[in-house]
C-alpha cells in the first residue's frame, strides 16, 4: 500500500508537537501526534510503528483518519470508551460551581466540593482535571494604564529581539528593602530522616539596596550595594556603568519610571554622557524587565539564610554576584509581541466585562 504523503500547516504542526510534549495529554493523543508528526516527516510505516511500539495497522488508521479529517480525525469518535456513570447533575455541580467560592470558605477543595456534590474526591480532582479547572492556583496581575503603553512596550521588546550592533543593552533597576535577617535559634541540617529547619521568628538587623544591570547579551551583571535608595545612589550606579564598560560602546538602558531614574539630576547627567539611551517600560510593567528575573533568585537565596548584620548580608550577596558572574545564563527573551498584546488586550475586555457587571449588579442593589 501507497504511503499517504502528511502535509502539515504551520497551526497544525504546532498543535501536535505540543500534545507530543505536554505531560496533561492522554497517553493515546500523544501517540496519535507522534505518528502524524513522524509520518509528515518522511518515515515509513514500520518505522512509525517501530518508534511508537504501535501496530502498523494502527500507524496506517491514524494516518488516514488525519489526512482525512486533520486535527479532528484524531478524536475518539462518539459512543467510544466506557460509559459515564457520575449523575450529571453533580457533574454539572462540580465543573458549574468550582469558580464560585462557598460563601464560608475562601476556596473549594476537592474535599468540600466532594461533600457538597455527594461524590468522592477523586471524582471532583478528575472533572476538575479535565475540564483544566484550578481553584487552588492564583496569580497576582496588574494592567497598566499608562496611554503610551504600546510605544513603550515595542521600544523595549525590539531591544530584546533585534538588539543593537556595537552596544551593550542593560537592564537595570533597583532591589530595595533586601533585609538582613537572624534567626532566633539555629536551625537543624538536612538530613536522612529529617528536613531541614529553621524558625519562624527573626532579629532584624537593617536593610540595604541592591543596585543591578543586567547585560542582556551576555547574562553578566554589574551591582553595587547602597544603605539607602535615592538618586544619589542611582547616579553612582550609573558612573559605575559608565567605567565598567568600554567607552567606545552606547548603552541602552532599560529602566522602569520610578522618580529616582529621572531626577533633574540625573537627567543633566544622561544629558552631558550620550552614549547613554534610556528606555522606560510601561507604568506596573515591571515584568518586562529582565533583570528582575535574576532578583527571584536572590530573594530564593537570602530568604534560606540567617544573617547577624548588614556587612553579612552584603557580603552574601557579593558572593552570589561572583557566582552568578562566574559561569553566567542569558534570561532570553522568546515571546513574541503581537502574542502578548492579544492575551493583555483580551484581559482588558474581560476586565471591562467584569466591572460592568459589577456596576450594574450595584446599580439593581439601590
């Protein structure tokens, strides 16, 4: 028999390796994916079937369900597996009633959900798994406001995606508040048998600011530790920059609108050094900067140690710069513009949704 020739499109292609990767797919959808993939990729059929221990007869069925049918070939037809034996009314409960929490509880659990709907957890943790409900799961978000959003979102991804030739592109910002706490008493190591402990109370010993530019090209940083966060601090930041790095170079910066990075000061500054360029991210954009994906990992970092005074803390985190520095990881930047302006702008909408229901739900109240 004549191979069937898979010819994928771009949507296509995408779709099937994602369910060949992703670890929530069922086992027989991934294997359907893998055989379409590797059949479009030019194997026979018992190749195909030798790679995905299927049957030949299998590999040939799958094949010319897609070729017929595509992306919806692939499904279970109607009628198929075992039947449902949940009543649908507690179905319906479970999937329905999981985005409203119970007035006397912040959330559902499996658990509550379960007494509530009067079948096991197992069967609430299942519906909830297939229908991608999480109720224990929550992010923290922020829309900007700002009205030149759009200006200053393209100005920043550009440097990320097209950087510049001949120049060096930092992200820069400030870690403030970085708090050198003590533990009361010692903890306990890890051990066989045993986790590692440490108390909940702390002596607090002061604070310092951590000032950081991250080059986006290479991953190494250049920091300087302050005992307060003022201008002054940020210009010394800046001069450091300016005799850490070749003088035959621009810098483009990347910075967020706090009042200290425009200060009259500072502006005179920039004005008197050009081969500085400042690039602001949006207002309650903060995300877009990449330096603060390193300060995740220092905050992981200082948060598991004791420390008696400042000078440890700081001493701690020169440490940790010196690591990091020494065998350095780039935070790429792989997400593409226009992907990211369609989910914020689909936020916004169900946002506007939401508070005008809100209104008019308030409105009926008076």
């Amino acid at each position: 028999m004549a191979r069937r020739r898979i010819e994928l499109g771009a949507e296509e292609e995408t779709e099937l390796r994602r369910r060949a990767r992703a670890a929530t797919v069922s086992v027989r959808d991934r294997q359907r994916a893998e055989i379409v993939l590797l059949s479009a990729a030019g194997l026979s059929q018992e190749q195909v079937a030798a790679r995905t221990g299927l049957s030949r007869a299998a590999v040939n069925r799958w094949v010319g369900r897609f070729a017929a049918q595509r992306l919806n070939g692939l499904a279970d037809r109607p009628g198929r597996g075992r039947r449902p034996w949940l009543p649908s009314q507690a179905v319906r409960q479970v999937v329905e009633q999981a985005v409203t929490p119970p007035p006397n509880l912040g959330r559902w659990s499996c658990r509550t959900m379960a007494r509530a709907a009067g079948i096991s957890p197992a069967s609430v943790q299942r519906l909830w798994a297939d229908n991608d409900i999480k109720p224990h799961l929550s992010r923290t978000f922020k829309l900007s406001t700002d009205k030149r959003f759009e200006e200053k979102f393209w100005d920043v991804i550009g440097l990320y995606l097209d950087p510049p030739e001949t120049a060096i592109v930092l992200c820069c910002d400030e870690k403030s508040q970085c708090q050198a706490l003590e533990r009361t008493q010692p903890g306990l190591p890890l051990g066989i048998g045993h986790i590692r402990t440490k108390t909940h109370d702390y002596v607090r010993h002061g604070t310092l600011t951590l000032f950081a530019a991250l080059n986006y090209l290479e991953g190494k940083l250049i920091a300087r530790l302050a005992a307060r966060h003022r201008h002054q601090e940020w210009l010394a930041f800046l001069k450091d920059i300016d005799r850490q790095t070749p003088a035959d170079l621009a810098i483009h910066i990347i910075a967020d609108n706090y009042a200290t990075h425009k200060h009259p000061v500072v502006r005179r500054w920039l004005e008197r050094h050009p081969r500085f360029h400042m690039h602001y991210t949006p207002t309650s954009s903060s995300w877009m900067n990449l330096v603060e994906r390193f300060f995740a990992e220092l905050t992981a970092f200082i948060s598991e140690k004791s420390f008696a005074a400042t000078r440890d803390l700081a001493d701690a985190i020169i440490a940790f710069l010196a690591a990091h520095n020494q065998n350095p990881r780039r935070y790429l930047w792989k997400a593409k513009g226009e992907d990211i302006l369609r989910k914020i702008n689909a936020a916004r909408q169900a946002l506007a949704a939401q508070q005008a229901q809100c209104n008019a739900i308030s409105e009926a109240g008076h």
